[in-house]
C-alpha cells in the first residue's frame, strides 16, 4: 500500500525534485559571493580584520541557530510553505546588506539572508527521505551538486561582477542573488499538500534525546569540522592568495575552481557513502587531500595554486558524505528531519568559531600561520569523528537502548536495600 505521505503521480515528485534541486542551488551563492570581495566589502564598510571574520563566521552561526526551527516550522505550516518563505525571506536579505551603509546593517541583512540557507540545509534531508526513500543517494546527489554549481557559479563571478560594476561594484555582486532566490520558492508554492497529511504525521524523535545517541554525537562532530574547514576554505582563502602575490580576479577564480571541482564530486560521493564498505576509504582518502591542499597552500602558495585548491576541493566531498550518512542513521523521516538539524545546528555553532578564529588571529598576529595550525588540527578531529560517524548503526536504537536501559535502573535504584 503506497502511503498518503508520498504523491501519487510522477509529476508531483518531479515538482517536489525540481523544488528540492533549485533550492540546493541558492543554499551557498549567498556564502560564496562573499570571499573574492572580503577586502571591497571590509574597505566599502569601514571595518576591521576582526570584525571582517565575523563578516565570515556570521553565515554559520546563523545556519546553527536558525537551522533548529526547522521541525518547529514545519509541525506548524506546510513544508513547502516554510521552505517558499524562507527562500523569499533570502531575497529580501540580499538586497538589505547590499544597499548597507553601516556594518550593523549589512549583518541585519545577512541574518536574514541565511535564512533560507539555514531550513534547506536541515529540511532538505528529511524531504529526501520522504519523497525518495529508495532514491536517497540520487536525490542528496542532485541537490549537492546544484548546491556546489551556485557556490561554483557565486565565487568565480563576484570579482568580474564587482569590477564591471565600477564603485561599489561589491554591491552588485552579494545582490544579484537575489533573483535565483525568487525563483527557487515558485515550485514550492505549487507543491499540493498531501491528503490525510496533518501535524501529528510530523511528529519525530525529541531533538534533545538525539544527545543520548553516540552516533548522533559523533555525526554533529564530524559536521562541524567539515563544515569549518569549507568556511575557512570559502571565506579566507582568497583574500589569502590576494595577500600571497595574487590578483582580485585571479584569487576569485582559483576559489572557483576549488568549487567547480566539488560539483561532480557531490554528484558522485553520496551514492558511494550509501556503501558500507567504501565509507571508510573515501573518508581516509578525503583526508589525505585535506592534509596535501593546506601544506601546499602553506609552503607554495604561487606554485600549482590550482592543484592545492583542488585538493581541498577533494577533501570537501566530506559534506556530501555527512548528507548521506544522516539519511542512512535513521530509520524514518522524521526522525531523520530530528538528526539533521541537531546534526547541522550543534555542528555549525562547532564551525563557526573557524573563520572567525582566523580573522582574531590575523588581525592579533598579522600573519595566516593561525589558520593552517587550525585547518590541520581539524583534518585530524574530522577523520577521528567521520571514522566513529561510519558505524553502522540508527539513532533511533540507540536511543530506544538508552531509554530501556534508564527505565530498567530507575526501579531497581528505587527499590530498598536488604
């Protein structure tokens, strides 16, 4: 019997994937656009180093703490209502940091233009699992992919857009992004509610129970790691080549590369980490390009930069493996809407003291040491976090053991001693 939950026509779920898909491609553009222009924006607003890190770490802290009301949202209204919203509401953002004349302004813009960024990284996994519950390392794979391409298409266009632009131009290039915003939430305006779909059916596993699962914890770990070498990667990096030697433009497009690389690679890395037995490699192997990309950039910054960058590229896939992996540690969907966002909300509060620890350190010391000491630090926590995250096992059971085992102690803890 075909449940009420999934539509019954193919043309339903090709608007819920077109929906799913064009949503992925917005989640990033927003991040990404920022990195080649760091300088302009830091310059055009009158700021210092330290607070131009905050300028990078506030994207993450804003896909934490927005990111946990997700399920709350969507217990309430429709999801393709939220995620309409949400992509509207990252629109409006866009334009309001990009017309900023003050630094307090530009983060009211940017917290609101993370807003959509911030329920399609944590509802979009759910949605997967729902809709495609036999197709989960496709569907997590299309929408990687679309994710990366705009990232790809926001990083290697920021410099060209700023510089056609005249003065200011750094303006146009975190605006324009506006306009895939707007699109991306029609389809989900059209997508029909589903018959016999009420709030109870979105009941799921409480959040804070997730702590008591040692694979959950070890997956919001992993996340975080990764999700700080990406931000460190995205929001540094660039302005880093500018300081090594490099031009504006040369910077922006060695940071697309880096980008452009990963785009097939989400495309491929989820259908692989749906295999047991090849997460473990790919994790090592990640890692391996992880270490080789920093040194490089480290030791030989103006030597091969492309190689380096697409190194790191590499080591990046570990954000399409954790997508994965959070479909594959939970038994339903909405336990898996519960995983993702304790997963990703714990895990970029975890990220966000990256950038943001490397803006401190550059404008204390003045020098990028601090940043390569912590990337390489992290490589080494991420691999020990990803290899425990790889365990086959669902939070749902380890939860269910702990609850069963606390229940059992409670009366015998109660009971008199003879």
């Amino acid at each position: 019997m075909v449940s009420s939950d999934v539509p019954d026509h193919r043309r339903g779920l090709l608007l819920v994937g077109t929906a799913i898909v064009l949503t992925g491609l917005n989640l990033r553009t927003a991040v990404n656009s920022v990195g080649p222009v760091l300088q302009e924006i830091q310059s055009g607003l009158g700021i210092s180093s330290g607070l131009t890190g905050l300028v990078t770490s506030l994207p993450v802290i804003c896909f934490a703490v927005i990111g946990f009301s997700g399920p709350l949202l969507t217990a309430r209204f429709r999801d393709g209502h939220v995620l309409a919203g949400a992509l509207l509401a990252m629109a409006a953002g866009l334009v309001l940091r990009a017309v900023a004349g003050a630094f307090w302004l530009f983060v009211a813009g940017t917290v609101l233009a993370m807003v959509g960024g911030a329920l399609g990284n944590v509802l979009l996994p759910s949605l997967v699992k729902r809709y495609f519950p036999t197709r989960t390392g496709l569907l997590v794979g299309a929408y990687g992919t679309a994710m990366s391409a705009g990232g790809a298409v926001a990083s290697v266009s920021a410099a060209p857009i700023a510089r056609a632009a005249g003065d200011a131009g750094w303006r146009w290039t975190l605006a324009i992004w506006a306009v895939p915003a707007l699109l991306a939430a029609l389809p989900w305006l059209a997508v029909r509610p589903r018959a016999g779909t009420s709030r109870a059916t979105h009941a799921a596993l409480p959040m804070r129970s997730l702590l008591r699962s040692p694979t959950a914890v070890a997956l919001a770990a992993f996340f975080g790691l990764q999700a700080m070498q990406a931000y460190i990667i995205l929001g540094w990096t660039a302005q880093y080549l500018r300081d090594s030697g490099l031009d504006a433009a040369t910077a922006g497009l060695l940071l697309g590369v880096n980008t452009v690389v990963v785009v097939p690679l989400n495309a491929v890395v989820p259908p692989l980490s749906v295999r047991a037995r090849l997460q473990r490699p790919l994790l090592v192997l990640f890692a391996a390009c992880y270490v080789a990309g920093w040194l490089g950039l480290m030791l030989a910054p103006r030597t091969v930069p492309w190689l380096w960058m697409s190194l790191l590229a590499v080591g990046m896939s570990t954000f399409a493996m954790v997508l994965a992996l959070i479909g594959l540690r939970a038994r339903t969907p909405e336990t898996t809407a519960a995983l993702s966002t304790v997963v990703q909300g714990w895990g970029y509060v975890l990220a966000g003291a990256g950038p943001l620890l490397v803006g401190v350190l550059l404008g204390t010391t003045g020098s990028y040491t601090g940043m390569f000491v912590l990337a390489l630090g992290g490589v080494a926590a991420l691999t020990v976090t990803g290899w425990l995250a790889t365990r086959e096992r669902f939070v749902d059971d380890e939860v269910a053991a702990r609850d069963a085992a606390g229940a059992v102690r409670e009366p015998d803890a109660a009971s008199p001693r003879g």
